[in-house]
C-alpha cells in the first residue's frame, strides 16, 4: 500500500504510461510504430536532445536554468569544424570531441562565473550569452552550412546496426553516437548518486543558504554544473554534425524550449532540488516520439509547437501542484502529530 | 524589518534622484553625441529621427509590458507570442470579412471591431499566463516559455505559416499616419502608453501594490494584498499592451506573421535590466525604460550606418551590454552593502 502511493506520487510512471499509449495509438492508426526500423529511427532522434537533457536536468535540479547550450554547442561544433578543415586534419575523430568540448567548457564557464560567483539571475545571463554566441557564430565567423571533416564524415558513417521493416522495405541505422550517450547517462548517475558534488546540487536546489551553511562550496559546484553543461554541449554538438555529415550552424538553435520541455515532464520539479535521469530520459523519449510521431496519426506539423507548449504548461503545472499538495499533506501530519 | 524594506523600496522605486536614472541619461548623451560625431550626415537628422520614431514603438510597448511584469518579480516571455498571435486574429478578421473595394467609410467599423478583437485577444493571452503563475504557482519564467511556444504555435497553425497579407488600404493608412508630417501615430501611442504606465506606477494604489509584491511577495500577502489578483491583473496589462505592439507591427509590415520580431524577447528583457528594473523585483520606473529605450535605438540605427558591420554583431551587442549592466549593477549593489555595513559599524 505505502509502495504504491509512493509509485503514483512520482511523475515517471505517468510519463511511462503516457508513452505506452502514444505508441499504442500511433500502432492502431499506421501499423508502422512497432517496426524496427521506426524504433531505431526514435532512437536516432532521441539522442541529442537526450543528450542536452542531462545538464539541463541537473541545472534546473541546482534552482536554475540555462537557455545557452544550443548556442554553446553551435558554436563549439562550428568553430572546432572550421579549425580541423583549415588544417586539413584526417585523424582520429576524438580530437575534434576534445576541442569543441574545451570551447563548451570556456563557454559554459563564463555562465558559470556569472551565476556562481557574480550570483546573477540564470535565465537573463544565459539569454544574454545564448545572443553573444549566436551573434559572434554568424557575425564574426560569418557561419553558414559547411561540409565536415573527413574524420568526422568518417565517425558519422559508423553503425552499430541495421534495422530493416520487410513490409516497407525501409531500412534505418542505429548511429555509433548512441554509446556515448550511454557513456554520459552513466557517468552522470554515479556523479548525481555516489558523489558528494552530485548531492551538492541537490543540497543547492532545495535550499541554497541551507547548503552554504551545511559547508557544501555553492559557488564551486554551480561553476562546475555550467561548465559540465559546456562540456556536454561541445560533444553534443560534434555529435549531432557527424550524424548529419554536414555543419548547419542553425540546425540546434531553438531546441532549449523542447529540451527544457522533457525535462520538466520528466518530473525535475521547476523549483529545484528534485529530479531524476530516468524520469529525463522518458520525457525526452515521449517528447521525440511526439513530434516524430504527430504526422503519423494525421496532425500536421504546423501544430507541433502547440504541443511543445501545452506539454510545458502541464508538465510543469502538475510538478507545481505536486509540491504544494506534499507541503500542505506535511503540514496537516506535523500538526496532526502535535 | 520587512516593512522598513519594503517602504524604502517603494520609495526609491518611484524617486526622481534616481542615481540609477543619473546614469543611464550620461549613457544617453554619451551614445548620441558618439552617432553624432562618427556620422554627422546622417545621424541625428530630421529623416534619422523620423525613422526611430517609427521603429521602437512596437519594441518599447513590449518592454514596458515586460519591465511591469519583471517589477512584481515575474517575467513575460510571452509577449512577442501575444503580439503575433492578436495580430494574426485581426488580420484574419480583417480580410475575411471586409468586401473587396468597399468605400474607406464602410471600413471603419470593421476596423474598430478588428482593434478590440486583437486587443481582447491580448488581455485573454495575459489573463491565461498569469493565472497559470497565480493560480497553478507555475513559476513565471516557464509558464510564460510555454505560453511563448503555445501563442506562437496557435498562430503558426491557424496560418499554416504563412504572412497575412492583403489587408484593407485604409489600416496602414492609419497606422504609418503622420503628426505635421513628422510625429508617427506610433509614436504618439507609446506616448501615452508610456505616460500612463508611469502614472499608475507611481500614482495609484495599484502601482503601489506591485512594487510591494515584488519586494516581497510573502509579506505582501501578510499584509493583506491579493497577489493573485495583482499578479493576474499585471499579465493582463502586459497581454494588452503586447497586442497593442502588434497591431503597430501589423500596420509597419502591411500584414501579420507568426514569428515577426523573434529577437524582441531578448531586447526588451534587455531594456527593462537596462532601465534599472531589477529581475528580482520590486525595483524600477518606467522612466529609466523609456531611457534605455532610446539608448537602444541610437545604438541600433547609428549601427546601422557602418556599411561593414554585419547585423548580427547586434546580437554580440546585445548580449554583451546584458551582461556587462548586470555586472555592472551588481558590483554597485556590493559597493553600496559594504559602505552602509560600514556605516553601521561606526
């Protein structure tokens, strides 16, 4: 009895539950989403919002909340492209993950410095670098769609596997990027779990003056939290050129909002301190299969951000309602016990 | 404690010795003479003060929408959305209903039914953002990011994404009307926009009310306001003013379109940290807005004369001078705390 209470006060069975019947709805409706080559297609898809995801999960956990990392990735993956055509460099793709990460890192830990040390206000610093970087990527570097490397070019063409459907004759790739999306999803639940930087973020998103006083460093983790999301931004973007084989500076600018989105259906709650990696993980899986998925049960895509914002509104009007119900049941408890 | 805090807040709020309004008039004067000096033909010219009247209003209806918002403590992503979406509603109604080639005469009601319709599609967009702050306690930030993507998105599907164009000839014909050949009606409606967002600010019992919230929202409470009724009412205000920044926008562009002015959310965020109003709340006039306003413009439009600069520097422009006031605001709010510590001390 007390394990099911705890299950239904959770948001992640609600997401799960919502995912099992999209898929099932789509399954009646175009007999296509049980395929092997639709899944892989999902899967193909889920992997760079999945992979912003994680640091924007662990920055609203922390009580803030970052819109710069597709302008981040963007410009660390054309930067880092630029550089490796110009030296006509053709080795081993994992140079190419290193500088653009280190670019992210220098990025995110100009946020970093602004929050952390400076204790400006999240949203309005990351609007105003989110502008400086977009605005330097077009204006100083005067981007446009360029071609990539060859190693890159190269990594892109790796699969894992191939998925074919007999009845459509489609055939789909599952892309090598996905392991280090799994690389990421692992070490980020032994830093959130097992470290006590991880539960730093936790100790700083549910009472920051309580954490300080606890002799968590606030100023040191948030630095390391900014900088972490321009690490994971840097490799996302290099992930995203090679699956797409070519560099299209504008091709991530705009997906905060559906990133941003998943999380908060993940059931991370907006006010910080609470939220886990599965709980992210499904909100970006139903959020993919939703645009996806939306043409294949007959909504055209005019309407998709009619979802991405009622998905937003409901997700977080329902983590928001949750908290005050949970404060107002402990109230009741704590006076029914005095 | 509380109450000390907060009537000195409000104090400063509306005072006229402003140090912060100090500042942003010698950053004025600074920017202008600069323009001045660097391109003496063309900026600060009749033709060049005609053209800026003509282009901030829409854009500084909108941040004084938002700086209202940003006072109690909130903020409205949601505006530019508003302003689409009231747009696209009146030019639907606009060309759906007005008979080709009907005589100006017999427009004007069409017309009139058309400005209420945008506008109640305003205030209906800004009832619905802050009741989901007020009433749901969704935080402002994500309630209005999802209202953003929702307006934006109703705009894009009632479209299919495509301009609305083809408007009666006597719209624009009201809307680029000119004072003496010189004042445009969209100026003149920022005027009085302006003016009368000041006037309740710093003269009605309402005004006052939203600073106090935002200074404090618990003790605001406590002491017997109705925050959700404020918080309701300031999104509602915001809403209006963005569907009247929409119907200016209509008027410029002769036809409505889901994303005109994307980039106006960052500026007018811009303008109103800019003008002084803190993001924290409680703090600002409209006054050190309609400053920052105009700082902006001279910034843009001299920009706009360096035939080698790329527009998109603007963005670099933008972002940087965001974060280099915010800097700048903090490190003088430190000042300041030291100082009154050590004047405590003594």
């Amino acid at each position: 009895m007390i394990s099911l209470r705890r299950i239904t006060k959770r948001s992640e069975p609600y997401v799960l539950a919502a995912i099992i019947l999209l898929s099932l709805l789509i399954q009646v409706r175009s007999g296509q989403f049980f395929s092997g080559n639709n899944l892989v297609d999902l899967a193909r898809s889920l992997i760079v919002p999945a992979l912003f995801s994680v640091g924007c999960m662990m920055v609203i956990v922390s009580g803030g909340i970052d819109v710069s990392f597709p302008a981040i990735a963007s410009l660390a993956m054309y930067v880092t492209d630029k550089l490796l055509l110009a030296s006509n460099y053709s080795g081993n793709v994992i140079l190419a993950y290193a500088i653009s990460a280190g670019l992210g890192l220098l990025m995110g830990a100009l946020n970093g410095f602004l929050i952390g040390f400076l204790r400006l206000p999240t949203l309005v610093v990351t609007l105003g670098t989110s502008s400086l970087y977009t605005g330097l990527m077009f204006g100083a570097f005067s981007a446009s769609a360029s071609d990539v490397p060859p190693s890159i070019a190269k990594h892109g063409k790796e699969i894992l596997f191939t998925a074919t459907n007999p009845t459509m004759g489609l055939t789909s790739n599952m892309p090598s990027q996905i392991l280090i999306l799994i690389a990421v999803l692992i070490l980020a639940f032994f830093l959130l779990r097992y470290t006590m930087l991880g539960r730093g973020i936790y100790a700083i998103g549910g009472d920051e003056t309580a954490a300080e006083r606890a002799g968590f460093n606030v100023r040191g983790i948030k630095m390391f939290l900014y900088c972490f999301v321009g690490v994971l931004a840097g490799i996302t973007g290099i992930a995203r050129i090679s699956m797409m084989s070519y560099a299209d500076p504008s091709t991530m600018l705009g997906m905060e909002m559906t990133v941003i989105a998943a999380v908060v259906l993940g059931g991370t709650r907006v006010t910080g301190g609470m939220g886990t990696l599965t709980g992210t993980i499904l909100g970006v899986a139903l959020m993919t299969i939703l645009s996806n998925s939306l043409i294949l049960i007959g909504i055209p895509t005019y309407w998709t951000r009619v979802f991405t914002g009622a998905v937003i509104i409901i997700g977080t009007g329902v983590t928001a309602h949750q908290t005050i119900s949970t404060r107002r049941r402990r109230a009741q408890s704590q006076k029914a016990a005095a | 404690m509380t109450t000390t805090k907060t009537a000195d807040s409000v104090r400063r709020g509306r005072s006229a010795r402003d140090p912060n309004l100090l500042r942003l008039l010698v950053m004025l004067v600074f920017v202008f003479v600069l323009m001045t000096v660097l391109r003496p033909n063309q900026f600060a010219t009749m033709a060049d003060f005609n053209s800026m009247m003509r282009q901030f209003p829409e854009y500084g209806i909108m941040a004084i929408g938002i700086s209202l918002t940003m006072i109690t403590g909130g903020i409205d992503l949601g505006v530019v959305g508003t302003a689409n979406l009231s747009a696209i509603v009146a030019a639907k109604f606009l060309i759906g209903t007005v008979p080709r080639g009907a005589a100006p005469a017999q427009v004007v009601p069409y017309l009139i039914i058309a400005v209420l319709l945008s506008l109640s599609v305003g205030l209906v967009c800004g009832a619905f953002a802050g009741m989901l702050i007020s009433r749901f306690n969704i935080p402002a930030i994500l309630a209005t990011l999802g209202t953003q993507q929702l307006f934006t998105g109703i705009a894009i599907g009632i479209t299919s994404g495509r301009p609305q164009s083809g408007l009666p000839l006597l719209y624009s014909r009201i809307g680029n009307m000119e004072f003496f050949r010189f004042v445009p009606i969209s100026f003149v409606i920022f005027f009085v926009v302006a003016v009368g967002v000041g006037i309740m600010l710093s003269r009605t019992r309402f005004g006052t009310y939203m600073y106090m919230m935002g200074t404090n929202p618990r003790a605001s409470r406590y002491a017997g306001l109705n925050n959700t009724s404020i918080t309701l009412r300031t999104y509602m205000i915001s809403g209006l003013l963005s569907s009247v920044a929409g119907l200016i926008m209509m008027a410029r562009a002769n036809s409505a379109k889901a994303d005109y002015g994307a980039p106006y959310t960052l500026q007018c965020v811009l303008i109103a940290v800019l003008g002084g109003i803190n993001p924290n709340g409680g703090f600002g006039t409209i006054g050190g807005v309609t400053m920052a306003i105009l700082i902006l413009q001279f910034l843009s439009s001299g920009l706009n004369m360096f035939n080698n600069i790329s527009n998109f520097y603007r963005d670099v422009i933008w972002g940087g001078v965001l974060i280099l006031v915010l800097v700048f605001n903090k490190l003088l709010s430190w000042r300041e705390e030291r100082r009154a510590v050590r004047k405590s001390m003594n």
